[in-house]
C-alpha cells in the first residue's frame, strides 16, 4: 500500500446521487491523515473505505456550504466515540467560526478526544497571499492555503513537504561512514573521519519534497493557479463540462477544461477532476475535455485510490 495516497469518500457536488457521495477526500501522507472537505455522510464513506476515525489527524474545510462541511458534525462526534488519542487540528476559514461552532456541538456527546480549532483570517496587507495554516515539524511538511474566488470565502490548499537530500550508499561507504555517523552527518551537516573534514553534501544528493493541492469551488484566479505550482498532484473541481460555461461562471464553479489549463498552467504533473455536478450520470466528457489540454487527467470515482506519484528525477535547482 502506497505511503501516500488520496482516497475519494465523495465526488458529488451540492446534491449527491446514487453513486456519488457529498464531497470527501482522505490524504494519507506517510503518518498522517487529513480529512478534506467532509460532505455530508463522510463517516459512513471512511468505514467503507476502511479507514479508521483515529487515522484522522487534520480536517480541512475550504469553505462552508453545505456539501463540504455537513458530515464534521458526525464526525466530531465520532472521534470522541472512538477516542482518538492525538489531537486533531480542524482548519477552516474564520469568518465560518459561527458554523463550525455549530456543527461542531450539533447535539449532545460526551467529549473524550482533543478537536483544536484553527481558523484561518486574511491579512490586511496579503489579501491575497498565502497562509501558513500548520506546520508538522518531525513531518517536515507545511499546509499552506490561499483564498480562491466563489461566493463565500473559500481557501484552497496545498500540502508541501520540504526539500531534503538523498543519501548516497557508494559515496558513503568509499569516505568510511557507516552506522552511527550517518546519523551525526546528518544531524550535524559534517563530520570528521580519520583527519578528514566530511560535508553532508559530499555523500548526499538533493531531493524535491513532493507538494498537493486541492481547488474546491471556484472560478479560474491567481489563487488557484500559485497553490497549483508545480505540484505532483493537482485535486481539482470540475462541476462543468464546457458546454455549461456560463453556469459555472455564474455560480463561481470551473469547468474541466479550466482546471486543466490551470493544470498546464502550473506545471502539474498529474490532474484528478471531481465535484461533479447530478446532472452528468458520466464523466467521460469531463476526462474528454480536459486530456485534449492536459494529458495526465482522470476523474474521481468514489471510493477511489490515487498514489501520489513517485518522486520527481531531476534534483533541486
């Protein structure tokens, strides 16, 4: 099973079908997991997914219409049924602090778990920057958000782990480091051997950290496009084909063919389309749509599994 995969709970837009869920995705990213935009029904999703409530330790709302936030009430309370014995940070725009108030005590339960709130507030002087909402040191990962452009205030977000370096077994072993001194050389950045000044970049090579993004309901913006740079994998709405252009403009939603143009934009390397719209029983025409301006493109099924795709190659410029 791959160390980082996201798996899709729900790919309906507002109203859910017979085959599509409320919005719902699961990122599990080597240790951690984070829940993004529980829709409606999300806890029964994960049990069918076979992921457990203590698998969660990061919610993130983009916003707070209700297909993107309704299932935070069960699962609030689920995680303190199950007792999941971490904290979980809950990320979500502050100017919703009354709804998620709300959905957070939507009826009575016995608090036994740790739910800490971290709502995110535009800068006066950034309005339009981006915002570090955490930071997991020992996972060397930042979540950074940014606002996009629907009707509410709406933020997308982009997981990033830092840029590190590889270690070279052959280059290691021909300068004498083994066992315990790999370790100090990497702690320490050199190390001396048998009179010799050894540096971590002598025995190392650097490594791209692996970056996400996710772009829920928005029209095309600037927003989108810098959460977009150069990720390994680009999660997008797609509520409309291009047929339906003018409603997706109108209700501040994109189409597939604009998510892959921010796609290519970008620089990403690979596209998953979803939010769907109920009146598109198939999403041949979105996957259509968006391969003839975007190659690496497919639409999200629910209860699929996408792997984040191995590293990139080429080394840090």
């Amino acid at each position: 099973m791959p160390a980082r995969e996201i798996t899709f709970l729900g790919t309906a837009s507002q109203v859910p079908t017979r085959h599509r869920n409320h919005n719902g995705i699961f990122v599990r990213w080597d240790t951690l997991g984070l829940l993004i935009d529980p829709g409606e029904g999300t806890q029964r999703q994960l049990l069918l997914a076979g992921i457990a409530a203590t698998q969660i330790t990061h919610i993130l709302i983009t916003h707070f219409h209700g297909d993107h936030c309704l299932g935070l009430a069960a699962l609030s309370q689920r995680i303190s049924l199950d007792r999941v014995p971490h904290p979980v940070e809950v990320i979500y725009p502050a100017s919703g602090q009354v709804f998620f108030e709300r959905l957070r005590y939507a009826s009575i339960y016995k608090e036994q778990a740790t739910l800490i709130p971290k709502p995110l507030a535009l800068s006066a002087e950034a309005p339009d920057g981006p915002i570090l909402a955490s930071e997991i040191p020992g996972a060397r990962l930042k979540i950074w958000a940014r606002p996009l452009l629907h009707r509410v205030e709406c933020f997308g977000y982009r997981i990033e782990e830092d840029d590190g370096y590889r270690m070279l077994p052959e280059r290691l072993a021909a300068l004498g480091v083994t066992g315990p001194k790999i370790k100090q050389l990497q702690t320490d950045g050199q190390i001396e051997i048998g009179g010799k000044l050894i540096r971590l970049d002598e025995v190392s090579e650097p490594r791209t950290g692996q970056k996400l993004a996710v772009l829920m309901d928005t029209r095309p913006c600037p927003g989108a496009e810098k959460l977009a740079e150069n990720v390994d994998v680009l999660i997008s709405e797609a509520t409309f084909t291009r047929e339906h252009e003018q409603e997706a403009h109108d209700y501040a939603h994109m189409t597939a063919a604009q998510a892959a143009q921010i796609a290519v934009t970008a620089k990403a390397r690979k596209l998953v389309l979803t939010h769907f719209s109920q009146r598109y029983t198939s999403t041949a025409g979105h996957v259509a749509e968006a391969s003839a301006i975007f190659p690496e493109v497919v639409a999200a099924e629910d209860f699929a599994r996408v792997p984040v795709p191995p590293r990139r190659e080429e080394s840090i410029s």
